[in-house]
C-alpha cells in the first residue's frame, strides 16, 4: 500500500482529530507571525523615540 493511501485513509478515518491538528497549527503559526510583527513594530517604535531623545 502507497504511503499517500495510508495517510488518506487515516486522515479519512480520524477526521476531527485531524480538523483540530490542522486548526493548532495554524493558530500556532499565526502566533508567532503576530509575534514578529509586533516585535518589529516595537523596535521601530523604540527607535523613534530614542531617536527624539537623543536631539
């Protein structure tokens, strides 16, 4: 039996275990692109007002 028709099968057979798998990844992977983002925004912040500081 192919590796793709086993995993078909289980996904077929396990259908919201794998719903609930695919939706925590996702939310993981939106977490830590959130987490960037927001760093990025506050170290631009950062920089800014240290930037006004040090006139």
């Amino acid at each position: 039996m192919k590796l793709s028709r086993l995993v078909s099968r289980e996904i077929l057979h396990r259908k919201i275990n794998f719903v609930i798998s695919v939706l925590g990844v996702a939310l993981a992977v939106a977490s830590v692109i959130a987490v960037f983002s927001l760093l990025s925004a506050h170290h631009t912040h950062t920089g800014e007002i240290l930037s006004l500081i040090h006139i």
